[in-house]
C-alpha cells in the first residue's frame, strides 16, 4: 500500500497542533503491535519489540515486553523504522547478553526514541513539537513528512490504540550535554569523579500521569534522568541549553598534582579556638582536636582538586552578558565576558565591563584557547568543547585571599582598644574611569605601653604566599605606621607554633618589622603609591581627604604554609601585629616618628604559583 492510498482512508478535522487521542472516527480493527507484527518490512523492529522487557522507574524492568505493552490498551505513536535501515545484528547481540545496562540502551536509544504518548498523525502543513517516551524532544514535520528528519513512507496506519508510521531510518539518538560528558572516550579520569555523584531522577514533566487511586497520583508511564548532584545544573534536561568544556584524561593529569599540592593536609590538629558563650562572652576552648585522616583525607582532597579543574565547565548558552553567543570558535573569538553557571565571571584581559569586580573576575586572553580550540559537539541540549590542555588561570584554583580586620579579628591583649568605622573616597584609574572606593576599617590602638591584636586566618591552602596588610593613613598625627608580624600556625608538630620572625624581602625592606610605604613628606607619596598593587589616585583633579588613604604594606615575600585549612573549621593561622612603645623595637628610631594607632582595613594573601 502506498502512503497516499494510506493516507486517503482517513479524514481528519482537527488541526494539526493537537494532541489526538484514540476515538472510533480514527481508530483501527487492530492494536499497534497486530499491525507490526503483520507487515514484513518491519519484522527486524518487531523482533525487538518482543525482547526488549518495558521498564517502570519504581519496578525497573516488568514482565511485559514492548510487544505486550502495545498491545494493550494504553494509546501511543510509534514510529517503526524499515529493514536494513539501521544495525539490526548490533541491536540483537546486546539484547542476547540480558544486561540491565545493555537492555536499557536498547529501549532507551531505539525503542523510546521512537514512540510517544498519544496518537500524532500526518495532518496539515506545519510541523508539532513532541515529548518522546524518553524524554528527549521531536519535530513531525507535516510539510516535509518527516519526523525528526527521517522520511515517513508509510504514515498514519490507523490501530485501536494509537496510529502506526513507518520510517525510512529509525531517528537519530542525540545525547544530551550529561551523556555526552558521561561517555565521551579520552576523559575517563573526569567521568570516574563524576559518576561518584550520580543519582536516577524522577521527571515528572516528560512522564504521563495515570488515574488517581486513594487519592494518590499514579503514572502510567514514569520517565527517569540521570542527575548529577555535584554539578548541580539542568544539562541532563532536554529543555535546557548548555555549554561545557569538557577536559581529555591529558588535561586532567597536566593540573591534577599542580591543585592537590595545595590541599597538604595533615593527619591532625590542636588548637585553641576563640568563641563566643550563649551569653555573648568571649571565651577561648581549650585543645580543640580535627582530624583528617586515611580515606576520609583521600576524598576530601580528591573533591577540592577535582572541583578546582571543572570550576569553569558549565555555562548557560541563554544567559550570558549582553546576550552573547558561544555556541562556535567564531562566537568566542568576539566574547568579552562570560560567567559560568554558578557565578565565576571572566573578562577579556584588559577590558573594564559589568564583570569588572576584582573579587569574581579572572581575565582571560584568548577565549578560544580557553575552550580548547575546537568546534563543539552538538548535543541535544547544548554544545560540548572537547579540550587536551588545562587553559585556565592558577587564580581559578589558588585565588588571592582577602581577611576583612573586622570580620576577621579573633583577640587583642589587655591593652589594646579596638572601634570601627568606614570611609570612602573617588579614585580615578589610569584610563580616566572614576570609581568609589569604600573601606570599613578596624581601628586599632594601646590603652597603655605595648599592644597586639590577631586575626583569624582561615580556610588557607598550603603553599607560599606574598602577605599584605592594607591599612589607612593616620594623617591626624601625621606619621607613618610601622608594627610588627607574627604567624602562628601548624608546623612539624600538631600544635600550632609561633614564627616570630617574618622576613621580608620587598624593596629592602626592613627584616622583621612591617614595611611602611609612607613618608612623613607628603610629596614623595605617589612615587611609593605607584609602587605597590593599591589605587592610582590623580591629587590634581580629584578632591579628597588624606586621612582616608589606604597603603598596601607588604609584611613577607614567599611565605611558606606547610600545611593546608580549607574547610576546617577549628584549626587556622593567626596573624599577630604588635606596636611597641620601646625605641630600640623600631632599629633605633625613636617611636615619635611613628604612628602607633592601626587602622586596619584588611589581610591579603598572595598565592604563589607556578606562573609567576
């Protein structure tokens, strides 16, 4: 029978938009499957209808086979492809292993990519967007007579439970953005990690609800994603639209040991901890113990350093800065900036734009090398970019930490007198960008004689850093300020000890002492602004109060932390600064010459890593 004389037996009114469930005005003498079974040119299809069993989310694989199923009662479309169309041996051999997996792949890639609730016919001349029975969505293009772009060339074989077409070739299967990363060969060291985390998920949208029995919903048919609890994003949604930068097993191994050198945690720790009593009291605890040992350590670094490599993998294709595209190599190549799902911000390198926040903005040179440098893959909801090297900024795994001195500050001694307060000033960039700069600061002095205060140091990976203290100018006495550095933390044993003895090796700097980068003659301040990291100011344009001033003060260079905090919460370094009001202290300088009040803005510590 040819498709027009098929076609011919049937008159439809209703536009081609709706969903046509069975009635007597379409229905057919036979069941889909009677019609199947009858027609020789689709005996392969058959086949594989009897011994594929048909699966339920709750029950997994039931007794009935796809033959049985549409041979029921229950409505659907099916779409059958012809003989020698497709791998008909290949499908056959993974059904003759009897594997879970293997049975599933078959139902899931063939069967339930080809089917769909509801009776769909052939009817008009635009085209009906479907939900397939896995999930995955469908085009039937009434005009082109094609459904998701292979040729009916039988259509609208009317049965008792639905309608029958018989296609050229059995529909692509596309993987979504999750499958693809989950099965991409050459980036097994990534899927080890992230099969960790998956999880079977009931969708609720693409499934078909069934009668309600005691006031209970049932489904008479579930449809199941697979959802991946650490990426926590939708790419395994099919309504969704994604980008990922997926890293080859050689991208992996370049980064993985550079990362997990900064997670040397050790085995554990003793410390004594400030708290605050019910009552609001300060109080200290007394030999607070966290260990981190065996397998609990292994997976805890295996985590951190696996999430500094894929930190910058996802992005929303649909939400990116002033719309962008980034679905092609030609896209990326005008990108400015670009924002990952969870929040991280790049900025072309030299570009000041909505992204131009210091905290969450790295710069990237070339978006193109970052993405690897390869035409994506198109998935089925969004686009994969395949990447044989690790094209990020160190930053991205070993950011610059920044301690606010308010937040940040855990005691003082007996002496010491701490207040708080904010200023803000208009700092004008080298390229005339006006902006204003607003510090909350900690204002620290001594009641009496010598003081000191320290401050909490946490969530420091091990490593070198260049240390930085960011304090205001205190222009009331006119004076610099200078004070000096300790750093208490874990070394050789499991109780903190105390390194009296910061060296610093900045511009000369003066050994143990906090380096001042002020002046007590005000003219040769901006030669030392412009030596440090701190804000370009113009004093011939721009009207402001020099009291309000920050001076960035370097206090070590290279400073090693052998061992790693990130996520403890009861073991951190401590940063002490004390002033002293004994001569000798300031290398024979009288301490008049000094500032001895701090007013402290914040504790900057410097990665170093390989790059620099």
């Amino acid at each position: 029978m040819s498709f027009l004389t098929a076609s011919a037996l049937f008159t439809f009114s209703s536009c081609a938009d709706d969903h046509f469930d069975v009635s007597q005005s379409i229905s057919g003498t036979k069941t889909i499957w009677e019609n199947i079974k009858e027609n020789k040119e689709i005996s392969d299809y058959a086949y594989i209808l009897q011994h594929v069993p048909y699966s339920i989310k709750e029950k997994g694989f039931t007794s009935e086979t796809y033959a049985d199923v549409l041979n029921s009662d229950q409505t659907f479309t099916i779409w059958a492809p012809e003989n020698g169309s497709y791998d008909f041996n290949m499908y056959k051999s993974l059904i003759e292993t009897g594997t879970e997996e293997n049975l599933k792949k078959v139902e899931n890639e063939l069967i339930r990519n080809n089917m769909t609730r509801y009776t769909h016919i052939m009817n008009g001349q635009e085209s009906e967007k479907l939900v397939l029975f896995n999930g995955k969505r469908g085009i039937l293009d009434f005009a082109d007579n094609t459904f998701k772009g292979q040729h009916i060339v039988w259509a609208n074989i009317a049965s008792s439970n639905g309608v029958l077409h018989i296609t050229q070739a059995p529909a692509t299967y596309e993987q979504n953005l999750y499958e693809y990363i989950m099965n991409v060969d050459g980036a097994s060291q990534m899927q080890k990690f992230l099969q960790k985390y998956q999880v079977e998920e009931f969708d609720e949208y693409s499934s078909t609800p069934g009668p309600t029995v005691s006031g209970q919903a049932t489904w008479a048919d579930s449809v199941t994603s697979t959802y991946n609890v650490y990426l926590g994003t939708a790419i395994e949604r099919e309504d969704s639209n994604y980008v990922a930068i997926i890293p080859t097993d050689n991208a992996w191994n370049s980064v993985y040991e550079k990362i997990k050198s900064f997670y040397n945690y050790r085995d554990k720790y003793i410390q004594d901890v400030s708290a605050r009593t019910e009552a609001g009291n300060d109080t200290i605890l007394t030999g607070k113990e966290t260990k981190i040992q065996g397998a609990e350590r292994d997976s805890i670094v295996e985590l951190h350093v696996a999430s500094g490599i894929l930190k910058g993998m996802i992005y929303n294709a649909n939400w990116q800065p002033k719309q962008v595209s980034i679905t092609s190599l030609k896209d990326l190549a005008k990108v400015d900036s670009l924002e990952t799902y969870d929040g991280i911000k790049f900025k072309k390198t030299g570009t000041l734009n909505e992204t131009n926040d210091k905290r969450y903005t790295f710069e990237v040179d070339d978006y193109v090398k970052m993405f690897g440098g390869n035409e994506p893959i198109k998935c089925s909801n969004g686009y994969a970019y395949l990447t044989d090297a690790w094209n990020f900024s160190s930053s991205l795994y070993a950011p610059t930490l920044e301690y606010s001195a308010i937040r940040y500050y855990d005691s003082g001694d007996n002496r010491t007198v701490t207040t708080s307060g904010k200023v803000s000033f208009v700092n004008k960039d080298l390229d005339g960008n006006k902006t204003t700069a607003t510090y909350d600061y900690l204002n620290v002095a001594g009641s009496g004689g010598d003081y000191k205060v320290k401050f909490r140091l946490p969530d420091m990976l091990s490593g070198k850093y260049d240390i930085y203290v960011v304090a205001l100018d205190n222009c009331e006495t006119n004076k610099p300020t200078m004070f000096k550095a300790e750093m208490t933390l874990h070394t050789k044993n499991d109780k903190p000890t105390t390194d009296s003895k910061i060296i610093n090796n900045y511009q000369g700097g003066v050994g143990s002492y906090g380096e001042t980068l002020k002046e007590t003659k005000r003219q040769n301040f901006y030669t030392h602004m412009a030596k440090t990291d701190t804000l370009s100011i113009d004093p011939l344009v721009l009207n402001f109060d020099f009291s309000t001033l920050t001076d960035t003060i370097c206090i070590a260079k290279d400073y090693e932390i052998p061992y790693c905090y990130y996520g403890l919460d009861e073991a951190y370094p401590l940063l002490t600064l004390k002033c002293s009001t004994v001569s000798s202290d300031w290398n024979g300088k009288s301490e008049y010459q000094y500032c001895r009040e701090l007013k402290l803005v914040s504790i900057i510590l410097k990665p170093k890593t390989e790059e620099e």
